[in-house]
C-alpha cells in the first residue's frame, strides 16, 4: 500500500473502530499489569526447584516460539470460517494500518491497532495458561508447572512489547532500546504486501523462520 492509501486508512480505522475513551497506555499497563501480576504469582508459588529444571523456561519458550510462528503464518494471514476475526484484524487491518514506508504509530491512540486486546492477554493467563500448567504439574510435579506457566506468560507479554516497540518512532525512548531496531528490521520486511504472507513471522528470536526457511534479513 502507498503512504497515502495508509494514512487514509488510518483516519477510517480512528473514526470507525477506536471507541473514544481508548487510552492507549492504560491498555498496554492492564496487560503488562496482568502478565507481570501471573508471572510473580505462579513464581512466589514455587517451593523448590532443582538447577537443571530451568530448562522448562527455554523449552516453553520454543515451545511458544514455533506455536506464535504457525498461528502467525496459519489463521493471521489465511482465512477460515473458524478464524475469520483474527484473519480480519491482523491482514486486514493492522496490516493496512502499516506499511514498510509507514511502520510508525502517531500516538499512543494508535496502540488499539498494534496490542492485542485485553481479553486475548486475559485468554492467555487463564483460559491457555492454567490448563497448561495443571498439566505439566499432574505429569512433573507442581512446581514445574509454576514455572513453566510463568514462562508462556513472560513469552506472550515479550511479543506484545516487541511488537508495539517495532510499531514506535524510531526516535522515541521505546524505539531506541537496545535490541528493538533488529526487531524492526525484521517485521518491517514482513509489512510488505508482497511477502506478508511468505516471510519474517517470528518476533523476537526467528527460531521458526530460520527452521522452516522463511527468514529474509
């Protein structure tokens, strides 16, 4: 899409889906708030953890890595009757919202289009994360499951902030952070209308780009 076609979209999507009391720092504080409020619960829980059952935190989050790869490459960028909605919002929206020559929000009003809502953080602490963690805990104990729920919740909350910090002024405090233009470099490649559906769609570490061969530096 041309920057002018993005820019006209941007004041439809501002006028016709930003409810008006939207703030968008107060949406990215609920959810950090939310995750960071899991992650320190289920970590206080832990009565004892021998050394090498660390590893549950880096397989998790391979784990995760290759689940957000598929959902990413699968249900965002390709439709279907049971996933229409996340199809909608995510090519059909927050991909026409950005583009490689406009990747950039305003303001934080612009947040509403780049987080996902608060419900998705709530249906990954709960509805995805308990289950979980009830059963690594019925097969490796208790606190394994502790852990490795705390683990899938820091990972979703990482995506988000990555996210939102590759959608910031490059200038800003967020876009300056260590780390945050590689990722940037990265997704802004996969903002491009003519690879969107074919490259770049890890965030973070592209494990399952790098596996499956669809990482374009």
């Amino acid at each position: 899409m041309s920057p002018e076609r993005v820019r006209a979209f941007r004041e439809d999507y501002r006028q016709e889906k930003l409810p008006k009391r939207y703030e968008g720092w107060r949406h990215l504080t609920v959810t950090t708030s939310l995750c960071l409020g899991a992650i320190v619960g289920a970590l206080a829980r832990i009565e004892s953890l021998e050394l090498v059952e660390l590893i549950a935190v880096p397989v998790t989050w391979i784990v995760a890595n290759l689940v957000e790869y598929a959902v990413h490459r699968g249900p965002m960028h390709r439709l279907s009757p049971l996933t229409g909605k996340l199809y909608k919002r995510h090519t059909g929206e927050h991909h026409r919202f950005f583009s490689p020559e406009v990747m950039a929000v305003d303001s934080a009003k612009d947040f509403h289009v780049t987080l996902f809502p608060a419900r998705i953080a709530l249906f990954f602490v709960a509805l995805l994360g308990l289950p979980l963690a009830l059963l690594v805990s019925l097969v490796l104990g208790p606190d394994l499951g502790l852990l490795t729920y705390a683990a899938l919740v820091g990972y979703y909350l990482a995506y988000e902030w990555l996210h939102l910090g590759s959608h910031m002024p490059e200038d800003s405090f967020i876009g300056r952070l260590p780390g945050v233009a590689a990722v940037r470099r990265h997704h802004r490649l996969h903002h491009d209308t003519a690879k969107m559906r074919r490259l770049n769609f890890n965030f973070g570490i592209p494990l399952g780009d790098w596996l499956f061969g669809t990482r374009e530096r």
